[in-house]
C-alpha cells in the first residue's frame, strides 16, 4: 500500500463535530435493497454503529428503547459521481477557474450539508480540481460533519484535453504517472481519468502508464467515457469503471461484462436542463434547453445503456452533482429517469442502484448497502414509500451514519 497522506499522521485531540452512536429499535416499513425484499410492519435494531437485528414487528426486542418513525427504513443512499466544490448553479468553467479555495470549502461544506439532508451517506466525489482531497480532510478529522467520502484529487487528462481549465494535465508516460502519483500522496481513494470528448484522448502509452500507476499503488481506476470508441478502448486497457456511458456496440458490452467492470450513468443534467422553468431559474440559456428536450426525447441514443443493462453489466447511481441546475440534494429525477429509460427495471432496481450495487461499487459491499445484520448502521427514514413513488425521496426524515444521527 502507499504512504499515507500527510495529515494522517495528525493527532486528533478531539473532533469538532462528532458523536456516539445510540442503541435503538426503529419501527417502520422496511426495505432492505436485499433482493426485492420488503417488510411492510418491520423494524431495525441499531447498536454500536452497526445493525444488531433486521426483521418484523414481532422478532424485535423488547428491552431496548424504541421509536416509531412512521416511514420507510432503508440504506443510506450514496451518489457516486459528484463534485461537491461545485454548486450546482453556476457554470462550471468559471466556478473552476475564478473560485477561491476558500470558497470551494464552502461550498463542499454546504454541499455536504445538502447530501446529509437528502439521505446521501457516501459521495463519490471525481473531483476536476484536488478541493476534494481537502474536504475528505476535514471529515475524517471531525472538522466539519458530511458523508462517506471517497475522492479521487485532480482528475488527470492529457495537455489540453477534456475540461483542461480545471483538471491535472500531463503528457507523456512519465508525467501521467507523477499525475497519479501525486494525487495518491494527498489521499485520493480512486483515480479520475478523462478519456474522451469529442475525440478519444491518451495515447496508448499514456493511457497505460496512467492506469498502471493507479493499480500499481492500489487504487481503482474510472474513466469519463461517452461514447463506444473510448468505452471499449478504457476497458480494453484496463480500467475499473465507466462514468456516463454512451453508445455501445455487443462487443463492447461482452468486454465490460467479462472484465465485469460497471457503469455510473449520468443522467440528471439533461433530464433537469430539459425542464424549460428549473433551466431558466438557472440561467440555462434557451438553445440548451432546446438541445436537452431533443436529448430526452430521443430514447435512441440510451439504446446502448439499457442493452448493456439487460445484458447483466451493474448499473450505479450518480448524478454529476454540481452541474448548473443538477443541486446535491437532487435525487429523485436520475432515479426516476433510470426507470424510464430502462436501464432499471423498476423502482426497487433503482433503489439498489444508489444503494446495494452503489456499495459493491464502492468497496464497501461487505459492510455498506444492505438493511443486514453485521453490517454498518448508514439508515435513513423516508416519509412514503420509494419503492412505489420515488418522489417520496424527497421527504428524508432521517439519516443516521455508523448509527448516528446527522440529519
């Protein structure tokens, strides 16, 4: 494993917010993300940060203090593509180029706010810039309250490439490994690529040495990819994971299910762009708004996704939070656009995808995800039923990390 980033060696005298976890007994519907497993009159039993006990009414001990939440009881949530230094109102090139550290804090600081509110447990946070890396900091020191973190520092791009205003450029083998290299000594859980926009990016070279570097050092890899050229040639090469995802040929799909490498789909900003009132609140000028109807409209061009989908490849909630209009408490439109799109099935495959595949994602599969006894107490407390309307997201009671209360 590599050395650790330098604040790890800090000794914690006290945290500045922090909190014990409490035993208690929660009484309400149940979904466990467990298959399609709900227990309508059900409980959870959280004790020492974890879940002592999942199952109905009647199993439920009777000697430690319980609370009727008159809600649904599920995992924590977790996006796992955002970008919490960014607002999710202005426009990013400028937001990259003009906002002061200072004020990228805040901003993650409010974001992580935001997150807590809506049910978000874990952010996977792709950084651009390395505020994240910061902002992971202030976490795990108890400096500030916010999710699970998991950043990646600077996203690395070739010299000029995708979104170079904001991101980590290099050129040449050598300089792609010091990229990587750089991020893992300040902390980074995973390495960001950008492997495309309009044109494939990297050369092969380049390509390699920079995911080399990042597995060399015990990390996994993702990759903005958006179209099946550079889908099949990141997986090709090696990489961990997709971001967005595009249009894929059979081949390219057998590729991603053999080296079982997933997808995060990134559907919010067209989705939300595309209402012509939240757009204009935003500032989305009229041509944008015009372009992502057309986007939305045309189910064709998710034909690639919802094969890949059916196909088996695992399908993994993210939103690109802090896009202009794509807030970090924006859940609800993604998940439901998963659905109609078809690259969930129903509402309950959704769920899982923000939470049981999300987790799987993320590392965490054995202790993060799930309503299952053993594993980390990250619980929230919906007001109605998600599983039958999503909207009800958007009346998160509760969220509780390690089995404390943070919202």
């Amino acid at each position: 494993m590599p050395e650790p980033a330098a604040w790890k060696y800090q000794k914690i005298t006290k945290k500045m917010f922090d909190g014990e976890p409490s035993e208690t007994v929660l009484f309400g519907r149940v979904i466990t993300a467990v298959g399609n497993e709900v227990i309508e009159d059900g409980f959870v039993h959280i004790s020492g940060g974890r879940i002592a006990a999942v199952g109905s009414r009647p199993e439920a001990p009777g000697d430690v203090a319980s609370e009727e939440t008159g809600g649904t009881l599920m995992p924590g949530m977790m996006n796992s593509h955002a970008h919490l230094s960014w607002d999710g109102i202005h426009e990013l090139s400028q937001q990259s180029m003009y906002d002061a550290p200072e004020i990228r804090a805040y901003k993650a600081a409010g974001n992580m706010l935001k997150s807590l509110r809506a049910g978000i447990t874990l952010v996977r946070d792709l950084g651009v810039h390395d505020a994240n890396l910061f902002t992971k900091q202030a976490v795990a020191q108890g400096i500030f309250p916010g999710p699970r973190l998991l950043v990646s520092g600077e996203s690395i791009i070739q010299t000029g490439g995708h979104t170079y205003w904001v991101c980590r450029e290099a050129s040449g083998a050598d300089e792609m490994r010091r990229a990587v290299r750089d991020q893992v000594k300040g902390g980074a859980d995973l390495i960001k690529i950008m492997a495309c926009h309009d044109t494939l990016e990297f050369t092969d070279d380049e390509l390699h040495a920079v995911i080399d570097e990042a597995h060399r050092n015990s990390l996994p890899i993702t990759a903005h990819a958006t179209f099946d050229a550079c889908i099949q040639r990141v997986a090709e090469f090696g990489v961990d994971c997709v971001e967005h995802g595009g249009s894929m040929s059979d081949e390219t799909i057998q590729l991603l299910l053999d080296k079982k490498i997933p997808i995060v789909t990134t559907f919010s900003a067209l989705v939300i762009q595309a209402n012509p009132d939240i757009a204009r609140a935003f500032g989305i000028p009229e041509w944008k708004i015009e372009e992502r109807q057309k986007a939305v409209a045309d189910k064709a061009r998710f034909d690639g996704l919802v094969r890949a989908a059916k196909a088996g490849v695992p399908i993994v909630f993210g939103t690109d939070a802090g896009s202009p209009a794509v807030e970090h408490d924006r859940i609800v439109p993604e998940l439901g656009f998963m659905v109609e799109v078809g690259v969930c099935p129903d509402n309950l495959d959704a769920l899982r995808a923000i939470t049981a595949r999300a987790a799987v994602l993320n590392g965490f599969g054995d202790s993060l995800g799930t309503l299952e006894a053993g594993k980390l107490a990250d619980v929230i407390v919906v007001d109605g039923n998600p599983d039958q309307d999503l909207t009800a997201l958007e009346r998160v009671t509760r969220t509780y990390i390690d089995g404390k209360r943070l919202h």
